[in-house]
C-alpha cells in the first residue's frame, strides 16, 4: 500500500506543469465570475490545486484596482525566469571573468567577444551580462541593491540606472565661412575602412580651463591618438596632430576629416607637414565622424564635463590612450586596434 501511495504521489508530480498565459486567461474569467478556487482548479486540471490557484491570484480581488489580470500576471513570471536564469550566469570562472573586465571597464560586448579568446570552452552573450547586471537591482534598476549583491551599473560605460536606448549626441558647432575641402571629395577607400591611413579628429573642450585633449582615431585599425593642447588655436591644435601622426609611416597617412571648428583652420599646414589630404565634414553632421564622436564619448568617461584638463597630465591621458587601444572590438573578433594595426602594418606603438 504504501508503494502504490509513494507511485499516485510521483504521477502527480509528474502531471504537473506551470501556468502559461492561456491557463492565466482561464483563471482570470472564472475568478472575475465568482468561480471558487477549487472549481478554478478542477477546471483547468492537469494536478491543478486550489493552493496553486490562491498562489497564482495572490489574494487580488474579482473587481476594481488590483484585479487579477493575465497578461501582466504573465509577464512578471517571464521576467522572474529571466532574471533567475540571467542572474546565475554560467558557472564560477565566468561570473568571476565578468566581473573582472568589468571592473576594468570593459562593456558587456566586449566582455562577450574576448571570453571566448581567452576561454576558448566557454560563451556568454552581451546580453546575459546586461541582465546579471541589472537583475541584482529591485524595481529593474529603480529599486535598492538586493541583499548580498553588488551594484555593477557603475561600470558601465554609460552607467544608467535603467537600460536605454543609444542615441547621438547633437552637432553643436557653427558654421565656418570659406570654401573647405568637402568630406563628398574623400577617396571612397576612407568609407570602407579596408585600408590603413584615414583618420578623424576633434578637440575635447573643458569650461574650467583653455586646455583642452585632441582626440584622433584611425578608421581601418581604431587605434587612438591623445594629446593635450595648451589653448584652442589652430596652432595648437595643428602641432598635436602632426606630433602624433608623425609617429607612423608616411605612406600609411593619406587622409584626415575633420569638423569646422575654427581650431581646425591651420588644415593646409597639416598637409604640408604630413604629406595627406584633409577634408571637412558638412556643419551639424557630427555622424559623418561617427567614429570618434564614439572615440569622445568613451574618453568622456575617465574626463567628464567640468574636468579641469589643467590638472591632468600627459600620463594621465597616455593611459587612457593605451587602455582605449588595448580594448577587444566586436568588428575584429574580439582583437585590439594595436594588434590589428601591428599584422596590417607591422608597426607597433611604444608606451
């Protein structure tokens, strides 16, 4: 008897299974109609409980604010799995390897493409990151940390409380008199990005002082060039650009692009100095050097608005500059812009 007991309470177990939406709607127009959570139970079978329906209502009411609705009661349960599943991730060595790179600043994407480099056996999406992320914060991110986790949004690189959309930061330079070389009459070779030697540029401005950073990227390899300007001359700002350029191959510097800034005015001074074109992106259409407005906005990072750039060193940005050029990109499997330019080049950056 008592086997045959033993046999009836695993076939239940086993008949079991957990509430989908249509088992949701079917609870809900039986309870708004007054059923009892027995004949709720009954109804739907399949070792349906009464307990399991009381569980599943949670004590809301037939009618009014705080009725039982299906689809939202599902949609909480979807995202109780999600976050459940997301927030185990995978085992030890991948929870600890996140957590590293992110603490180094890495983003979730490039922890992604660099796990499987460095651990070849193992995987894990962009994603999965995101959500370990932000399933350790009540509310989806509005909420306290929970018990026993870690606030990770602070790593990020755009450290949002809540997940949101990318978007562009708006144009905000005037436009400059004068007929300048057009970006329309750049080699189509720029737009590919297959070939070593086009660059982009801008100057990074900080209110608290007339120093500023030069930011240059290239755009086949990614690699990032830094440098302090002492003002926002075009002096200046031409003296940082060929220091830094000057540093490759000459026939690896064919083209630089360029906003109309007024610091950006001394071009014909940079051609001479290092034998390449330079054009000019169209006023307000800071997407057409959507490269290093990304390349602004990750320095952004370590230099916020109303840093003082007077107080920074050239150490301190030569860093930046190395950690920026030593990051694994997702549109090189997961290489950095230094190896990428090393095997297409052969050239290697001192630091």
């Amino acid at each position: 008897m008592k086997k045959n007991k033993k046999e009836k309470s695993k076939n239940k177990r086993r008949k079991f299974k957990q509430f989908d939406l249509n088992d949701r709607i079917k609870i809900e127009i039986r309870h708004r109609d007054g059923w009892s959570l027995r004949q709720i139970a009954e109804y739907l079978g399949n070792g349906r409980t009464a307990g399991s329906i009381c569980r599943e209502i949670g004590g809301k009411p037939r009618k009014g604010i705080g009725k039982y609705q299906a689809h939202i009661s599902h949609e909480k349960a979807l995202a109780g799995k999600t976050d459940k599943k997301q927030f185990r991730l995978k085992n030890k060595l991948v929870r600890k390897y996140v957590m590293e790179k992110l603490k180094l600043g890495w983003s979730p994407e490039q922890i992604s493409l660099r796990l499987t480099i460095d651990h070849p056996k193992e995987t894990i999406s962009y994603e999965a990151v995101y959500q370990y992320i932000y399933a350790q914060i009540y509310r989806e991110g509005n909420g306290a940390v929970k018990k026993g986790c870690e606030d990770l949004r602070k790593y990020l690189p755009r450290r949002h409380k809540r997940r949101a959309k990318k978007g562009f930061r708006k144009a905000q330079k005037l436009e400059r008199m004068g007929k300048l070389p057009s970006i329309e009459d750049r080699p189509k070779e720029a737009d590919k990005r297959k070939e070593i030697g086009h660059f982009e540029d801008d100057t990074i401005v900080s209110r608290q002082s007339l120093i500023r950073v030069k930011s240059i990227n290239e755009r086949a390899s990614g690699v990032v060039f830094l440098g302090k300007m002492s003002d926002g001359t075009n002096k200046e700002s031409t003296r940082v650009v060929c220091e830094r350029l000057s540093s490759l191959p000459s026939s690896f510097r064919k083209t630089l692009t360029r906003d109309r800034g007024m610091e950006n005015m001394g071009w014909t001074d940079i051609e001479r100095a290092l034998s390449l074109k330079v054009y000019f992106a169209h006023s307000y259409c800071s997407y057409e050097r959507g490269s290093n407005e990304n390349l602004n906005g990750l320095v952004r990072r370590f230099f916020p608005k109303k840093t003082n750039f007077a107080k920074v060193t050239d150490e301190e940005i030569f860093r930046i500059e190395y950690f920026l050029n030593t990051r694994p990109r997702k549109r090189f499997g997961g290489k950095t812009p230094l190896e990428v330019l090393l095997e297409k080049i052969g050239v290697a950056l001192d630091y």
